[in-house]
C-alpha cells in the first residue's frame, strides 16, 4: 500500500478523498476555490458518487472530508486544519505554521497542506560527557531543542542511571506527525552542542511492518519493513529479535536467517527470511533504518505454535529381562520430558496399536508424561517401539519413538555391571545411554553389549561453560546474534575451555565439542564478515586442542574429527578478514599474512608465490598429519601440514613450499595436499624435488593444505611408463592377430577333445588380456577421469584379468587330468561346464563380493590416483581380492607344470592313445611350459617387489623385469599360440598357398581365354 497526493484549486475549501484503483488505495487533496464561498457538504456529496479515468482504469471515489479551510481576502489568509489533522512538515518548517494554530501565511500552492495526526515516540539517551549532576535546566535544554519539531506535543524524562563517571538519562518526546529524519538530526545535535552530551533517538511510528499472526512449526516466515520517508537515503537498516527474556539479539545472514536489505529493490524496504522457524525464533522483531544518530524502528510479534525440539524418553527398567520366562509380561514404566513450554499440546502415546492420552506434570523447568507399557516376552523379531505423540493447536505433530531391548531366553547379553555409571543386563548388540555425567559436566555416556563383552564407556559429557559456547557458536551460525562482539566471546570461551587438563577421561568430548564451534563459527563466516580481532583467540583455542591425545575413540571418529578441524581453521583463516601485518604464533599452529610478491616462513618452512591480487594467509599446523586418514599406500607423512588461502582469490596462484627434510632414509619424497570434496590426499597439480640441504621443494598450480610424504608406492617414471605404453601397444596387436589366426584354422586345428579343450582356454585367455589391456591404456591418465569412469575401469580390470588367470589355471588342470587319467579323458560337456564355473562365475563373484564388501565396509575399492585396487597393509585393501586368486593359480600352474612333466619323464603316453593325440599333448606341454613361467614368474616378482626394500637394487630390478614381462605378454602368447604351434603354422601356409595357387589358376585361366581368342 502507498499513498500520493494531488492538490486541484477550487475555492478555499480543501477536500480529503480516498479513492481505490485496483488492489492499491490513494490519498488525495482536492482545493475548491472561487469568488464566492461555496458550500462544502455539497462538493463532498458530488465527489462520494464521482468516478475518474485514470488511463484505462477506473478510479472510484471512497470517502472524502474536508482537511482544511482557507479564508482569503486580498492580502489576508487565514488557514485552519480541521480537528484531527494538522500542518505538513513542508509547511511548518517553510512557513512556520506548526501543530494545529492558524496559519496567516498564503500555504495554498502547498502540498501536501494538512496531514492526518499520527502518534510517533521518540525514545532517546543522553550521556554527558562531563562528570556532572542532571539538573531541571538539563531538561529545560533538552525541551527546547526538541520543542522545535512540528506537532511537538510532550518530553518526559524515564529515567537516570550512572555509568562509570558519567551520568545517562533517559527520555520520552511524542510527537504528532512523522518526523522528517534531518530535521531529527538537526534537534539531536543542537541538543548535543547545549548539553555537551551525547545523544542517540529511536523513533516508532516511522516504518510500517507486516504482521504474520502464529506460524507453523518449522515453516518459512518473511517479515517485511517499509520506510514511510522515500526521500532520504539511509544509512543502514537491520532486524533485531526480543525473546521473551527481553534479551535483544542482532540479526544478520546465516544458515537460518537470511537478511534482504533492498527488498523489491528499495533501499527503503528490508526483509527478513527465517527458514526454519522454532522455540528460538519466537518473540519480538525490530526493523530498523538508520540515518546518523536517528534510528527509526517498527516492532511486530512472531509467533510460532510450536513443537518439542527434544523429547527425552527414560525406560525403568531400562532393559526388559526374558531370558527366565518366555511367557512372561513385564511392566515398563516410561517417563518422557520436554522444557517448560508456552504451547498447549495434545500428548498420547501408541504401543502395539493401543493409544491412549497423556497429561502433563511440571517438574521444576520441565513438563513430564509418564506412562506404564506391558512388555511381552514372547519372542518377535519385530522391535518393541513405544511412540509418544505430541500435537500443537495448529495439527502439527511430533513423534517420539523408543526400541525397548528385551533379552529373550537362549539370547546372549551382557551382564549387568556398575562403576561410575550402574549399566544394566542388555542384549547383545544394544546401545546403553546414561545421562549421568560429573558435577559441571552435561551430555550423556553410552556402552554398547557386542556378544557378551562390555565395549567401552565413551562419554559424550562435556564441560558446562564449553557446552554453553557451542550452544552459541550454533545460534551465531544461524544468523542470531551474530556481532564481531559476539564472535570474541565465542571465541574467548573457546580459549578457557581448551585450557583445560587435556589428559581427563572427558579431554576428547570437549575435543568433539570444540571442533563443532569451529564448525559453527566457519560456516558463520560464509555469511558474516568478521575482523582479525578473532583471530589471537582462535589461533591459540585451535593449537590447545592439538595438544590433547584426542584418545578414547576409535581410529575412523578420530578422521572424521581432524578432517572438521583442518577444514574449519582452513574456512576460517580464508574468511577472517585481515588489516594487521603481523601473525600469530602458538605451540601448534603458526599464521603469518603477505601481499603482492609473497615470501614468509612458517615453522622453518618457506612459503613463496608469484604476484597475487589479495591478502595471502599461510597457517602450519603440528600434531594433525597423523591424524587424518593416509590413503597414500606405504607412506609416511611428515609432521607438519601447511594451508595456503588468499582473499579475493581470482588468478591461478603458482606457489611454492620448501620443507626440511624430517627423515633421511632416501625414500621418495611426494608433495600432496588435502582434496577437501573427497577428504584424502591428492597429488593432483603438485610435484616434488630434492634440493641440497636435506630439503624438499613442493610446486603447486593451486591453494590448499599442503604436505611432504616419503612413499614407497610411487614407482612411476619415464622410461617405465614408455616401456608400458609401448608393451600393452605391442600385445594389443598381438591379441587381435593371434585371435584372427584362431578364428581362420579353427575348423581345421579343432578335431579332438583334447585341442578343442586345449584352444577354447587359450581363445579365452586372448580375450580376456586383450580386454585388459585396453583398460589398462584407457585408465592411463586417471587425473582426467572422473570419479564413475574410474571405478568402471578399476572393476573392468580387476575382473578380466582374474578371468584370464582361471582359463589359464583350466587349461593347465585340464592337461595334468589328461595325462594321468588317459583311459578316462574328459568329455566337453564337463570341461566345458567347469571351465564355464571357474572362468566366468568366479571372476564375476569375486569381484562383486569385493566391491560390496567395501561399500559396506565404507573401506575405499580404489583409488582415485591409479584407477587400482587399495594396497592398505598386509592382508588389507581391497588389492587382496586380485592377489589371492592369482597367487592360487600361480601355484596351482607351477604344480601342474611339474606333474605333467614328472609323468612324462616316467612314462611315455600309452599305446591306446591316437597319433593325433600325442601331438596334441606334446603341444599343450610345450605350451603350458611356456606360459607358466611367463604367467606365473611375473607374478611370482610382483610378490617380490612389494616385500623389498625401495633403496636396493633388487627392488629396481624386480620393477624392470615385472613391468617387461607383463606388457609383453600379448606377444608372447602370439608366439606360443601361432608361430610355436606346428598345426597352426601348417594351416596358416595351407590357406596362403591356397589363396596363391587360386590366383595363378585364375590368370592361367585368363592367359588361355586369350589365346583362343586370338587364333
């Protein structure tokens, strides 16, 4: 809604008409003037049935009085407003005709020329800035200089306080107009000037506010605020929130408030957006447009019906015990808790069906529903859920649920025991959870049963003062409260917290608790801007919590736990925006700042970029390296880590970090830094180099947290890549020519079980490497793949070459059965049955089980820098689901090679054997003689490779004759399998022959259809 005023001359009487267009209401000033008086009731009758064209739209007329009256003879005016109007600003302060006196000026042309009353307050403090007494002539100043403001009506002091030295005074004025915001100014600082003192005013009446009325629970509320003075540019405007308490909270952006200053592009409307309205957010909220020492405020009520953030339901007894009577009924009373709240609700709880209301009990700051439920022993597999529902005045619910553990008879459990905590009989795989933490301490503990065996007792009680600082860091985080003041508290409480013994068996909950306020405090930082005040406190709060052991929990909690930590202090740094030159140094973290061309030390490492565009920030950190999660195989990470950040960051930074060398054993040195989207280790982008002075130098295109690894995994170099490269080339085009040889003579090679059995292996074998090997080349860049693409090959290879292995491992047993059982040889269907099993089935099964082995796990199935399976440690990572398998037929190859040659040595093949078989026998041995020690030998030094040591010269060797062997394998099988295979050789010259004898058949046949022609 708007108003607009239009001022028409007819006469001395002037007219007020509201009039309505469309959806939007207008105020309009009418001026009748003529010679003669004309009568006034018959002007505003014409106008209440009056109709206007406004372009299209048609204006109707609502209401219309008369404002003013004028009476103009000659020289002489005489203006009055009528009785509940009152002389505009414009005409008070040109003309000097203030509130409700008659005006002798012409003001005709003046628009608008009488206003309706409004009540405006005007609330102000003064603090003198001389120790002195407030006395009657104080006020007196203060009257007079206020005394001046159009519609003036009162000023009342409230009230007087001392402050320090310095006396402050309280006031009230009213006034009966609104107030043009310089004029205010003007009144405040003469009354400064008079009283030597300071002043500050808010005013109410000044800005309109929408009303919301009562709101969902967790629904969307926009409050917006309109400035009625559209002629000034103010200097700010913000929210506030009163709680009922009458704590007044700034508002500002956050994860749950979001704050539009300019909304529908005004600088005269500010709107306010809670996205998630709760018990918090309800109360009193306070727009406000500042202009100098004048604040203008509006207040409306937000009320939410409201619904229990927390439900705290209690079971006694805690466990219900079966195990005696499985016929039994046992009564459970239950006991469920919310604070003490201004919303009525409707509680009833549900078990098996039944439903029944609750009333409520004030306890102290809680309401209390109690209630007794009937547990039945009877073995279910369904769970014992007891639901407590709570429902508000606007329909909403909230639902409650507890499992209540029964231990039935035969079940294992755990039995009961007591130390600080009494932890009762539960069955195996329950979670017990006790409230009962030390004095100053809030939180719970837990102890799970696993068997029959107690884990152990992990608290989550933590220090009440620190717990208060989270509470905190969350409403700061969610926009409430949100002051560069407010962040040094937070901070500051931080600090005292991470003071404490950081050996007591409660030092890793307030760890816990700690990081989430830095978590808190980082994603406030998103949205709020905070001053390098903070920074002192945060530095030293953050290095106090790496000199905890952080014990207590296990090895993933304490990942999880560093990732937070590195994440937040990096946010946070990055965020925090910085004036001062100097840093800040503490035991376990060292910040220090640059510009332009960068060049600093932190914890004797050199941090040197090029040219930069903004504020570089370089904080290291201690005791964190070990902490996070190595991903890097058979590496040992050194003990600092350093976090690079830059403000205004809009080029890519080259940057370059110097680290001493922490252990001398010649290992190779990696430079890796923290991929925050994957949390783990990444290499990406980075290189390392040795320098003279036991010296590692880091060279990154790109900001981050770095830091130097010693690997044994890493053996990549040039000549090995090109020996790959140009390998899996080689027996790529070996396959696919000896696959072509295969598909030409296998009518003609196949005529006995034996080489039937003997070429459907090796074919398979052919195939399966050849798939293999184009995996192998297309996840040759894995930096460039994506994380699907990755995983696909990964899986592509694991599976093809396990599938190559077993048709190698069938052909081999295949040979010795044939060998030793000569008068029972093998029929196709069975071999081809069981080969079936184990070269397809297996591979498929084994890779499957891995994969969902690791997804269940969340253990990683491979990674991200090789596109291969994870190398954790002995017996560890998924690389053992292709290790294992391959290692069996290795063995199983080397035995048959030995058995079949041992039987051949003794024995010659029986009589009974067709010629036809004993070449195809002395074939397959040749072959498997062959492949084996291909197959098998390189296997067989990869084993090696990964027990010896990287600095010996075995270990070198061992990588050569690997990586030689493996990339020619394509070829050596096309060797074996064509050239070293006389049936073959024979059909391959048979069908060249035959293809040159038909072609000089055909130009013989030519050469005589010439001749006769010519005769």
């Amino acid at each position: 809604m708007f108003s607009r005023a239009c001022l028409f001359l007819i006469g001395a009487v002037y007219l007020y008409a509201q009039v309505i267009v469309a959806e939007y209401v207008f105020t309009a000033e009418l001026m009748v003037a003529s010679n003669v008086t004309q009568d006034a009731n018959s002007i505003l009758l014409a106008l209440n049935t009056a109709e206007v064209q406004v372009d299209t739209t048609t204006v109707t007329i609502l209401k219309s009085e008369v404002v003013a009256e004028c009476l103009i003879i000659g020289d002489e005016t005489s203006c009055n407003c009528s009785t509940g109007y009152i002389w505009s600003n414009p005409v008070c302060y040109n003309y000097n005709c203030c509130r409700e006196t008659p005006c002798a000026q012409n003001v005709s042309d003046t628009t608008p020329l009488c206003i309706a009353k409004v009540n405006v307050l005007i609330k102000g403090s003064v603090r003198l800035n001389t120790p002195e007494i407030w006395g009657s002539n104080d006020e007196t100043l203060l009257k007079a200089a206020f005394d001046v403001l159009n519609g003036f009506v009162s000023l009342n002091v409230t009230g007087e306080r001392i402050e320090g030295e310095f006396t402050c005074v309280d006031f009230e004025a009213n006034v009966s107009v609104r107030c043009s915001t310089p004029k205010l100014q003007a009144v405040v600082d003469e009354a400064q000037m008079n009283l030597n003192a300071d002043i500050s005013v808010d005013t109410v009446g000044m800005v309109a506010i929408n009303s919301l009325g009562k709101v969902l629970y967790q629904s969307v509320a926009v409050m917006t605020c309109t400035f009625v003075e559209t002629n000034i540019k103010m200097d700010s405007n913000g929210w506030n929130l009163f709680e009922t308490v009458g704590e007044r909270f700034p508002l500002n952006n956050g994860t749950v408030a979001k704050m539009n200053p300019a909304c529908n592009s005004s600088e005269f409307c500010a709107q306010l957006t809670i996205q998630k309205v709760t018990d918090i957010w309800s109360g009193i909220y306070e727009c406000e447009f500042k202009k100098g020492s004048v604040r203008h405020t509006a207040i409306t009520e937000l009320s939410v019906a409201l619904l229990p953030d927390v439900v705290t339901l209690k079971m006694d007894p805690p466990t219900v015990d079966c195990s005696a009577d499985a016929d039994a009924k046992v009564p459970v009373a239950v006991t469920a808790t919310i604070p003490v709240c201004t919303e009525t609700f409707e509680v009833s709880w549900n078990y098996n069906g039944v439903k029944k209301p609750l009333v409520e009990t004030p306890v102290g700051e809680n309401l209390v529903y109690k209630f007794n439920a009937i547990i039945s022993c009877v073995k279910t597999t369904d769970p014992h859920t007891i639901k407590v529902t709570f429902k508000n005045s606007m329909k909403q619910e909230k639902i409650a649920t507890v499992d209540v553990p029964v231990i039935y008879v035969g079940a294992k459990f755990c039995k009961e025991e007591t130390d600080s905590v009494p932890w009762p009989k539960t069955p195996a795989g329950n979670t017990v959870i006790s409230d009962e933490c030390a004095v100053g301490r809030v939180g719970y503990k837990s102890r799970t049963c696993k068997g029959t065996i107690w884990d152990d007792v992990f608290s989550h009680c933590v220090n009440a003062e620190l717990n208060e600082v989270l509470n905190a860091a969350e409403d700061f985080a969610m926009g409430l409260g949100s002051t560069q003041e407010k962040a040094l508290d937070i901070f500051s409480g931080l600090l005292n917290s991470s003071t404490s013994d950081p050996n007591s068996n409660y030092s890793t909950a307030d760890v816990i608790a700690s990081i989430n306020v830095l978590d808190s405090m980082s994603k406030a930082s998103e949205f709020i801007v905070l001053g390098d005040s903070v920074l002192p406190t945060l530095i030293h709060a953050s290095s106090n919590m790496l000199s905890n052991t952080w014990s207590g929990v296990n090895t993933s909690i304490i990942q999880n736990m560093s990732t937070k930590y590195l994440q937040s202090v990096e946010d946070l740094v990055r965020n925090i925006k910085v004036n001062q030159s100097n840093g800040v140094n503490s035991t376990n973290l060292e910040l220090k700042f640059c510009s332009d061309y960068c060049n600093m030390t932190v914890f004797d490492i050199d941090v040197d970029m090029n040219k930069t565009n903004g504020t570089v920030k370089a904080v290291a950190l201690k005791n964190l390296m070990g902490r996070l999660k190595n991903n890097i195989d058979d590496s040992k990470p050194d003990s600092i880590l350093v976090s690079v950040t830059m403000e205004r960051n809009s080029s890519s930074p080259e940057i370059r970090l110097v680290f001493p060398q922490e252990n001398l054993s010649g290992e190779k040195r990696l430079c890796v830094f923290w991929h925050t989207w994957v949390n783990k280790w990444s290499e990406a982008g980075c290189s390392a180099e040795t320098i003279p002075g036991n010296r590692t130098v880091c060279e990154c295109n790109h900001l981050t947290s770095f830091a130097v690894m010693m690997s044994k995994s890493d053996v990549s170099t040039p000549v090995l890549d090109m020996i790959t490269n140009v390998g899996l080339g080689v027996s790529v085009c070996s396959l696919l020519i000896f696959l072509i040889v295969e598909y030409l003579v296998w009518s003609a090679v196949v005529k006995s079980n034996l080489s039937h059995f003997r070429h459907t292996a090796i074919v398979n074998i052919a195939v399966f490497l050849l798939l293999g090997n184009c995996s192998f080349l297309a996840s040759s860049f894995p930096e460039s793949l994506s994380d699907n693409w990755c995983l696909i090959l990964t899986i592509c290879k694991h599976l093809f070459y396990l599938a190559m292995f077993n048709w190698m491992m069938c052909m081999s047993v295949m040979l010795v059965h044939q060998l030793i059982f000569v008068f029972t040889p093998l029929r196709k269907r069975v071999f081809m049955f069981f080969s079936s099993i184990v070269g397809y089935v297996f591979p498929i099964f084994i890779v499957g089980s891995s994969y969902t082995y690791c997804k269940y796990t969340e253990k990683p199935y491979y990674k991200k820098e090789t596109c291969w399976l994870v190398f954790e440690r002995v017996l560890e990572g998924s690389i053992h689901a292709f290790l294992l398998p391959v290692g069996t037929v290795i063995m199983i190859n080397l035995f048959s090679m030995v058995v079949v040659i041992l039987t051949l040595v003794k024995s010659n093949v029986p009589e009974g054997s067709k010629t036809d078989e004993k070449e195809t026998a002395k074939s397959i041995l040749k072959v498997v003689v062959f492949l084996t020690p291909v197959f098998g030998l390189t296997w067989i030094i990869g084993f090696a490779e990964l027990m010896l040591e990287d600095s010996s010269s075995l270990h070198i060797i061992a990588i050569y004759s690997f990586t030689i062997l493996n990339s020619f394998q394509g070829l050596f099988i096309l060797i074996t399998g064509v050239f070293a295979e006389q049936k073959v050789r024979e059909e391959i010259i048979k069908l060249i022959m035959a293809k040159s004898k038909r072609k000089s058949e055909s130009m013989k046949n030519l050469t005589s259809t010439t001749d006769t022609r010519d005769k």
